[in-house]
C-alpha cells in the first residue's frame, strides 16, 4: 500500500508543478485534464502526508523517553500518536479504492410502474415526488423530459434528469424493483396490496464519452399529450428517436420547442447507449464478486416500503427505518449512505483479496 502512495504523491507533486506552467495554462483543455486528476489524487496524498507526520511525531517521542525529564510528555505524544495511525491507515486503504468515474455526472432517472394496475401507477408517483424532495434537500436541479400520467394522478412512466453535485453518486443504489405493501385508496374492504415500480439510473454523458452515427436515428415528431388534454401542444413540437442497430426508443415532450425536445431526447439515447457498454463491463467485474450491492439489476426487488409497520427495507444490506413519512418525504440520506457504506467495504475487501 505504502509504495503505492509514494507514486501517487510523486504524480501529484509533478501535476503541481504542471498545473502553474504558463504553457500548460495556454493549453486550456490540457490544463483542465491535469487540473481534475491533481484534484482526483488530492484527498489521499493529503491524508498521506498527516500519515507521515504522525509516525514522525511517534518517533520524534519515542526517543524522547529516554530524557527524564521529557518522559511524562513524550509517553502522551506517542500513545496518542500510536492510537492515530490505525485509523488513518484504515482511511487511507478506502481512499485508494478506484472511484467510480460516472459518480460526479448527472442522471438520468426512469420510474415505471410494474405490477399492480393503477396502484403500481401511483406508488410510481409517490417514488417521483420523494426524488423530487430530496433534490430540492441537496439544491439540485430536476427537470422532467417525459412523463406518461395516470386518471389518478399516478404515472405509467416518468423520465427526468437531475443536475447538481455528485448527483449519481448519491442515487445509482437505487436502480432495481421497489416494492410497496399498503392499502389503496381504491381499496373499499381494507386489504392490503403489493404493487411494484421499477427505477433505472443511468449516468448522464457528453457527446465526447460516446459517438452516434446520425444515420442510424430515425426521427418522429407528433404533438405532445397529457392527462386529461392537458399541456397538448397545436404544432408537433414532441420528439421520439428510434436508434436502428439497438432498437432503442426514447420520448420528450415536455418542451415547446422541437429543437429542446431533440436535445434532450439525444441525452436520453446516448446515456442509454452508455449504460449497455458499461453494463457489459460490469457485468465482468460483477461475476467475480459474491453480492452486488451496486450492481443496478433492474430486475431485482431491492427495496419493501411497508406502509402497515410503517417500515422501509433494503433487502441489499438487511436495513430497515421505521420512519415512512420522512423518508418518502426525501429523508434517504440515512440509507443512501449504509448503502455507500456497504459498497465501499465490499470493494475495499475486493481490493484485498
């Protein structure tokens, strides 16, 4: 590990001095490339550096001992110095786990309801609006790029994009099945129901991550809908695009403007198109560890929302918050981090294996 840290701070003590060169400073693109790696290895050549300067201190006090008259204080310095150093070695071995390098970039995030009829539509709706408060919690950004609204106010499929700082690295746990337990408004007799909605998040990507040949879209626009003739538009303003070799079919609607909605539509497709590459990346890593708590299996239920005992349960880490109301209100921090928690010790015990 230690030797490992030595190049790491080498490469930083060289990004410094290239990030201050005049010439390198003209090269704007370059100097933003080194600018982000100086700031990617910053934290842990930091932590290094307290690293070496607690086993100093420790042995600056152990060879104080040998004064009487020092002894008293030294024994202080190197005890507390002696305790210290497990902890930042155990910090810095997280800290050089490899990032996820999508964990800074936006979303793109996709609720549909599954099974469960109307129900499944609503409880979809309810999974929408506790995004949407969380967001505003974190001062991020969302913006709704289609959505397929339900009578009732629930939603068949709703797709949005949220902006702000490290958005994904907050909420890529929560791709997979959510499952909710509860008695609907429908529901004259008082059963309780199981419904399901499933939730994709996918990493925003630039132009620049991944290349689409124009000629493999096929480009529809019709005029945009809503529930109940809302929000129809009298020009055909609604884009949907077909990607040919995948099949892949993406919808906006939400904008006045074609050009908007074709916009917004191609960050639709090309986040989709990214997501089957890293998929077929992932999937490599995926086969050599034991359980997944990341892998965004859209297929499996990773979390119960029990309205009766007023319990919400990941069934990835057994954690469970009796605490509903709050959460659906977009108090998830509690979870989103046991689940980065449960991630990162998962890696790190890969990493030493």
């Amino acid at each position: 590990m230690f030797d490992k840290l030595e190049v790491v701070e080498k490469r930083y003590e060289e990004l410094t001095k290239m990030i201050s060169d005049p010439e390198v400073i003209s090269n704007q693109s370059e100097w933003q490339k080194f600018m982000k790696e100086h700031s990617s290895i910053e934290e842990v050549v930091l932590k290094y550096r307290e690293y070496k300067k607690v086993k100093q201190s420790m042995e600056e006090a152990k060879e104080m001992l040998q004064d009487p008259e020092l002894k008293e204080l030294a024994e202080a310095e190197f005890y507390e110095a002696k305790e210290k150093l497990p902890e930042i070695e155990e910090e810095l071995k997280i800290l050089l786990i490899p990032k996820d390098p999508d964990d800074d970039k936006n979303i793109i995030c996709e609720i549909r309801a599954g099974a469960g009829g109307e129900e499944a539509a609503l409880f979809a709706g309810t999974l929408f609006r506790m995004y949407t408060m969380y967001a505003e919690k974190k001062h991020w950004k969302l913006e709704i790029l289609n959505e397929n609204e339900t009578g009732l106010g629930g939603y068949k499929e709703i797709t949005f994009m949220v902006t702000g700082k490290g958005v994904y690295s907050r909420l890529k746990f929560e791709s997979g099945v959510h499952r909710v337990q509860r008695v609907p408004d429908t529901e004259s007799s008082g059963r309780i129901h199981t419904s399901t909605a499933t939730v994709a998040v996918l990493p925003v990507v630039e132009d620049v991550e991944i290349e689409i040949n124009p000629a493999d879209i096929k480009m529809e626009v019709f005029r945009s809908s809503g529930a109940g003739g809302q929000h129809i538009n009298k020009t055909s303003s609604a884009v949907r695009l077909i990607h040919e070799p995948t099949g892949i079919v993406v919808e906006c609607q939400t904008e006045r403007s074609q050009f908007q909605n074709r916009d917004n539509a191609m960050k639709m497709l090309r986040t989709k198109l990214y997501e089957i590459e890293k998929e077929k990346q992932d999937s490599e890593v995926a086969n050599a560890r034991k359980s997944q708590v990341g892998s965004g299996d859209r297929s499996e239920k990773i979390r119960t929302y029990n309205y009766p005992q007023g319990r919400i349960t990941d069934h990835r880490i057994g954690m469970s918050i009796y605490q509903i109301e709050n959460f659906l209100n977009g108090d998830i921090d509690e979870m989103i981090d046991n689940l980065i928690a449960a991630d990162r010790a998962e890696r790190l015990q890969g990493e030493e294996e």
